[in-house]
C-alpha cells in the first residue's frame, strides 16, 4: 500500500532542476518522486519500505534546493506541569517534517511545518489525542487578555475558597493536637468533610491524571491524585472497617488545599510575566481621525487602510504607521526606542503607530496598518521571543520527561522498603504519601520560560528586541564583538567635505556623473553625494546599465559613455591616473576618497567625512572594560579606518573588507574559539550579522539587517549593546537561580519525603510554593533598569 504525498520545492529555474530532483529521490528505496516544474512540487509514492519524509526532505535541501515551511502557534490547555508540555512536544515532533516547541509558561507551541505533508489539523489532532486541548492562538486586545484572566483568576480564586471552606475544620484540628486529643473529629465527620474536597475540589486532578495516562505519560497531577488517594481510601478502610488506626484524612485534605493555595498564588505571579508584552499592546488607540467626503469622521482602528489620510491632534497618540503631509510635532517614539526625548516631526517624516504627538497637529497619509505596523513587529517579535526555548532549559526538558515515572517508582520502592525494615504499613504508607506530593516538575518547566518572558518584555520597553531565547542567552557569553565602521561605529550621515575636479574638468560636470551613477542606491555615501549635488542645483542626467560591485564601485552608462565611481584603487584598476598625495592627505583627516571617470576621462574626487557617533568611545571603553574584544571593519581603505579606529579606541580593525570578507572575519574569531558577536546597519552588514555567534542592528539601519540580526536595537545609539549584554546577564542569572532552586528542591526533597523525615502535609505545601517561588524570583528581575548612559 502507497501513501501520497506532495508539497513545494523552491530554487529550481529549469527543467534539469526538476530532472535532478526527481533523480536524487528516485534513487532512494521505496519512493516514487514526479517533479512538476512549472507548479514547483514534488509528486511522492511512497511505500513501506520508504525512508521517512525527514530524510527525503533532507535529501532536496542537501541538492541545493529549499523546501517551504510555514510557523503555526497554538494556543494549548490541559497543562498542568513542565512533564505535559514535554510531552506534547514529543508527540508533535513525531509528525512528518515537523518541528515544535512547547512553552509551559506562555501554554503556546510554535510549530514549524511542510505544508503537505502536515496540517494544521494533525497536530490538534495529536495534541487532543495525548489528552490535552488546542486551538490557533490569536492576538487579542489588551481589553480582552485582562478580562480572561480576570475570569481566570476569579475561577481559580473561587475554587480555593470553596475547598478552604471543607478543610478549616481538619487545619483547626491540626492546631488543637498540638495541645490535646479533645479537638479530634469523629471519624465519620472527617469522611463527609474529606470526601467532597477529594473528589469534587480535587476532581480536576483526576480529570488531568486520566488525560494524561491516556496520552501514554504521566504529570504531577498523577502524584497528587496518588498521593491523595492513598491517604483518602487508607482512611476509608479505617472508618468502614472500624479497624484501630489513625485516620489521614487531614493530609488528603490539607494537600489539595494547599496546592489550590498554590495555584492561586502561582497565577497571579504569572499574570505579571507579560506585563512587558501587555505594556506594548495597551500602546495602539482604537479610534483614527480619518479624512473622508471634505470632513473628519472617527473610525475604527481596524479599518484603517493604506492611503488613508488622518489628523493627530495634539496630546493624542499616533493610530497608525504613516508619513508626515503637514504639520510640524514633537513625537515621543519611547516605545519604539526606549528614548524619552522627543523627535520632530515635519514633512514627509515617518510616523510610528503608538507613538505620542506633543504640541501641534499632524496630517498624515497612511502606510502601514494591522500586521505592518512597527508595533505589530516589535509585538511580533517579542511574542516569538517569549515563546521560544533557550538551550539552557533543555536538561530541564529531559529532566521533566522521567521525572514523574522516576518519582512514582522512588515512591513504590519506599513502599516496599520502608514496610519491610519496619513493618508499620501506616508509616510506609505517609512516607510513600510524602514521596508523591514533595516531588515538582513545574519548577522546573517555569524555571526558565518565566525570566525570559519577563526579559524579553523589559528589553522590549527600554528598546532592545530579542528574535528569541538563544539570542537572550548568547549574548552573556559574548568575547568578541565585531563593528562595522559606516553608519554604525559613525552616524551614518556622511557630507561632502571637498570636491577636487581634475584639470580642465567643472566640479559641475563631475557632481552630475557622480549624482547620475549613484541616483538608485541607499548606501550613506551615495545619499550623501546625491543630495550635495541637488544642494548646488545640479541636475544629473538618467544613468543606464547601472552595476554595483560591493565593496569597489559603480559603474554605468551616462550620456552614452562609460561611467564608473569608486574607490581610488577601483578607478586605477579601470585605467585612470590618480594622485596618491592628494588621496593620502585626505585619507590621513579620516575623509573617506572617491573617484570619477567617464569615457576614458577621469574627472575628479570627492571626499566624504563622518563623524563617530556621540557614545562610540564610551560603549568601546565599557565594552574592552567588560573583557570585550572589539574589532571594526570597514570597506575603506586602510588610511581612513586607521584613524577612525583610533579615535574610537579600538585597536583592531580591518579595511577594505568586502561584505562576503566580513562574514569570512566573523567565522575566523568564531573558529579561533570566540563567541562572536556582530554589529552593523547596512544590506552588506547582513552576511556577518548571519554568520556572527549572536548579532545586533541598529534599528534605524536597513530592513535586511534588522531581520538578520539576533537582536535589533531601536535607539540610534551604540550603548544599547551594553544595556543587551547587562539584561541578558540579568536574565541568565535568574534563570540559573531558578533550576538551581528545583533541581535542589527536587534533589533534597524527594530523599527526605522517603526517609519519613517529611510530613505530607509539609510536602504538599512545599510542592505548592516551589513554582511561586520560582515565578517570583524571575520576577524580581523588573529592577533591572537600563545604564545612566541609555537613559
């Protein structure tokens, strides 16, 4: 019997693609592949004997070719500890060319997929069958996400109230036992108090402990329902039987009140985790200020669309992305970048949603709404950010997957054991008891989920974002930080400090060549000789067959000769004559030197100056005394990154590095056993920042950088490395704290609990407050605050 299968390929651009695709799949046991060039999919037959859809996956993408995948989160219920999210995402990640994380503390699983071969229907499909609920997470409104869990607080709080109800008479009676054996209740009174609080308050336990065996594993609520049971029914026996033994019907009792208490305690600490993530949401208003039929007329959010023209009034918030067609305002962008000086605004200046006018009124023409907007992404990114699981917690993860079967055969051998040295079957029995209810995997699932949820949203509101967990946790181990020099290291504003125009040549005529060849390119550089020229009122003429050769030049065509821009050494390779003194000197003030030809005429040069960027020496200064090793490259000559280096501090550096040469640095310091980080600004940043350890952008920098790097920094400034290294280091100590905490919990507790030196009672409210005291630890991280030099 054949299975079906078919799903996208992409990097084929001819039939020999799909011809090798076919080939290499062919060839493998089993499998029938038909590649369909024009739809661009793979066609698959695949008998038993096939390998899996992994290994035929893998076999397109090692031929050079891509295979799609597609993120899916899911939203999850029905957990109750660290060992269901291990195991959920165990079953996910047995589906076909699936990969999944499971988050305890944010109950989400991000799923990457092929779509094709898996649905988003299989995996609720998975997840339900394991005894859990699913469903596609959405983002809410702030308004909404409050008022779920206020529902959910109010449940939980409800359900301990109830169950403190029936178990203040057995803790009354605990208190008065210390004195007397007058307070004891009969027995048949402790049976009606106990029997609703273990099956009725406690009855979600065992609804969880069935879901979960079902699936095939076993949680805490496992231990608990054990544990509880165990005393419950021993109690029972004595009441029905009227045998001459103590009753444990206050430690059934006391245990699942106490855990309640625990729940209860542990919510509402969680609630706080994503207050970072809940700040960013309040941000966008609901209502824009929309220019329609020559009036002014309110209208939803939502319905805002791209074109759309709408007023910002003093004192109010900017709905939506746009750009400035009148007006002139201070805007506050602190929840973009952290910074609390206001930016003017003016005319076709850019306008962030969730930003705040100050003092005049704005008219502005509408360019992102929805998922477009830089609120949305930064929300998007700390969302993903939260979401994702740092390597650290992977001992954590193996840990939780044996931790409940390891517990519940320390607690059979307890048993066993402690009857057999000592023949009291009551006190094996509260030993075993003891075993069941101390032991916790929870804390260690929210170990680390909780400080890089609180992390990530501190990080998010001081304007520093995080693309995920490994990113948080990579930069602490940071020993070599490489910068690139333009628009990084400088302000990325260079201007024009001299042109020299060659004998007989008009300084006119070389600004119009040179403003002509560098008319389409976003490079500082080229802006800046662009707008010199249109200072001057120079017109430059279409250039046409314009080639950009990264790290050299441009060359093009201009009034129908042969142009060419570049570097000194790029118009020598070329056929021009340049004068090395006039270079040198230029070079020697940390002016970066360009040359013009057009024909076989060479034209002239144009020097260009940028200044260091204001906090440059200071961050370098922090980040050598921190044992940083920092290295700047640059594709300028050897001259100008001389001095520029000098006059940031920096002793290491590396001139005239092409883009694909500064990917090649960053595998060398990784190589030599560095952990390398990466800073840069520009599309030829972008190859380093994807090859660097951990990498950082400057926020106002190219898109393709920012969604390189591991880590983007909104302010217009160098110091908010300093700020992610000291947050990172904050946020890894709490988590360290914290696994430390459970496994020593665990560690001490459990031998303990099994040596009889723990009362049930005392154990159960341990187990209890070990999350919380997790939960509130990772809190405590909120008094991180950004460096005075951030502020």
């Amino acid at each position: 019997m054949s299975n079906a299968v078919s799903f996208s390929v992409g990097g084929m651009t001819c039939a020999a693609c799909a011809a090798r695709i076919e080939k290499i799949l062919n060839r493998l046991k089993g499998v029938e592949a038909t590649v369909n060039l024009a739809s661009e999919k793979v066609q698959l037959q695949l008998d038993a004997s096939a390998p899996p859809l992994n290994t035929i996956i893998d076999a397109i993408r090692k031929a050079g070719f891509t295979v799609e995948q597609q993120s899916l989160t899911l939203s999850l219920t029905g957990m109750t500890c660290s060992a269901c999210a291990t195991r959920i995402e165990k079953i996910l990640n047995r589906l076909p060319a699936t990969q999944a994380t499971v988050n305890f503390a944010t109950e989400q699983a991000l799923i990457h997929f092929v779509p094709g071969v898996a649905t988003p229907e299989n995996f609720v499909a998975a997840i339900e069958k394991a005894g859990y609920g699913s469903f596609p997470f959405q983002e809410e409104k702030p308004e909404s996400l409050r008022a779920q869990r206020e529902e959910a607080w109010l449940k939980e709080r409800n359900h301990f109230l109830l169950t403190a109800a029936f178990s203040i008479p057995f803790f009354v009676q605990m208190i008065t036992m210390f004195f007397s054996h007058i307070g004891m209740m009969p027995g048949w009174l402790q049976l009606v108090l106990a029997t609703p609080v273990q099956f009725f308050c406690g009855g979600r336990f065992y609804r969880q402990a069935w879901n979960a065996l079902r699936g095939g594993a076993a949680n805490m609520d496992v231990l608990v329902v054990l544990g509880t049971s165990i005393a419950y029914f021993f109690s029972l026996a004595v009441v029905l039987l009227k045998l001459d033994l103590p009753l444990y019907f206050e430690t059934s009792v006391s245990i699942i009140t106490l855990i309640s208490l625990g729940k209860l305690m542990e919510m509402r600490a969680r609630r706080q985790t994503g207050a970072g993530l809940e700040s960013l949401l309040q941000l966008q208003p609901q209502i824009a200020h929309i220019e329609s039929n020559g009036g002014i007329s309110d209208r939803p959010v939502a319905d805002v669309s791209i074109g759309d023209i709408f007023i910002v009034r003093p004192g109010e918030t900017v709905p939506v992305d746009g750009i400035v067609l009148e007006g002139a305002s201070d805007v506050n962008e602190a929840m973009l970048t952290g910074e609390s000086v206001p930016v003017l605004k003016q005319k076709t200046d850019q306008v962030f949603g969730g930003t705040m006018n100050a003092n005049g009124m704005l008219r502005v023409k509408t360019t992102g709404v929805g998922t477009n907007t830089a609120l949305a992404h930064i929300v998007k990114m700390v969302e993903q950010a939260q979401g994702s699981k740092a390597s650290v917690q992977r001992l954590a993860d193996k840990v939780s997957g044996i931790f409940v079967p390891a517990i519940i055969v320390i607690a059979a051998i307890t048993f066993l054991i402690g009857w057999g040295i000592t023949g009291n079957i009551t006190w094996s029995l509260i030993s075993t008891v003891s075993v069941l209810v101390i032991a916790c995997p929870c804390s260690l699932g929210l170990a680390t989920p909780t400080a890089i949820m609180v992390g990530t949203g501190l990080g998010a509101r001081a304007g520093i974002l995080f693309r995920n967990a490994d990113a948080l946790e990579q930069a602490q181990k940071l020993t070599t930080l490489i910068v690139d020099k333009t628009g990084t290291l400088t302000q990325g504003k260079p201007t024009v400090s001299d042109v020299i125009s060659a004998a007989g040549v008009r300084q006119e005529d070389l600004l119009s060549v040179a403003s002509a060849l560098e008319a389409g390119s976003e490079h500082p550089l080229a802006r800046a000789i662009v707008e010199y020229a249109d200072s001057k009122g120079i017109k430059a003429p279409l250039a046409k067959s314009v080639n950009a050769i990264p790290g050299m030049g441009v060359i093009g065509q201009v009034d129908g000769f042969s142009a060419y821009l570049g570097s000194p050494n790029f118009l020598k390779k070329n056929g021009f004559i340049e004068n090395d003194t006039l270079i040198s000197n230029l070079e020697e003030e940390g002016k970066t030197v360009v040359g013009v030809g057009k024909g076989e005429q060479f034209l002239g040069f144009i020097a260009l100056s940028d200044h260091l960027r204001p906090d440059a020496v200071s961050t370098v200064k922090a980040l050598k005394k921190a044992g940083i090793t920092v290295v700047m490259l640059t594709g300028d000559n050897e001259r100008t990154a001389r001095v520029v280096a000098q006059q940031a501090g920096i002793e290491n550096y590396m001139a005239a590095v092409l883009p694909e040469g500064k990917a090649d640095a960053v595998k060398k310091f990784h190589a030599s056993g560095h952990c390398v980080g990466m800073l840069g600004d520009g599309i030829n940043d972008a190859p380093a920042l994807a090859a660097a350890d951990v990498s950082f952008a400057i926020g106002t920098g190219a898109d393709i950088a920012r969604d390189t790097a591991d880590i983007v920094l909104m302010r217009n400034n160098l110091a908010g490395v300093l700020d992610a290294l000291s947050l990172s280091q904050a946020t890894l100590a709490k988590v360290r704290q914290n696994l430390f905490f459970a496994f020593v919990y665990n560690t001490l507790g459990v031998p303990l609990a099994a040596f009889g030196l723990l009362n049930p009672i005392i154990a159960g409210a341990a187990m209890a407050m070990s999350s919380v005291s997790v939960v509130t630890n990772a809190l405590l991280l909120n008094h991180w605050k950004p460096s005075s030099s951030y502020k």
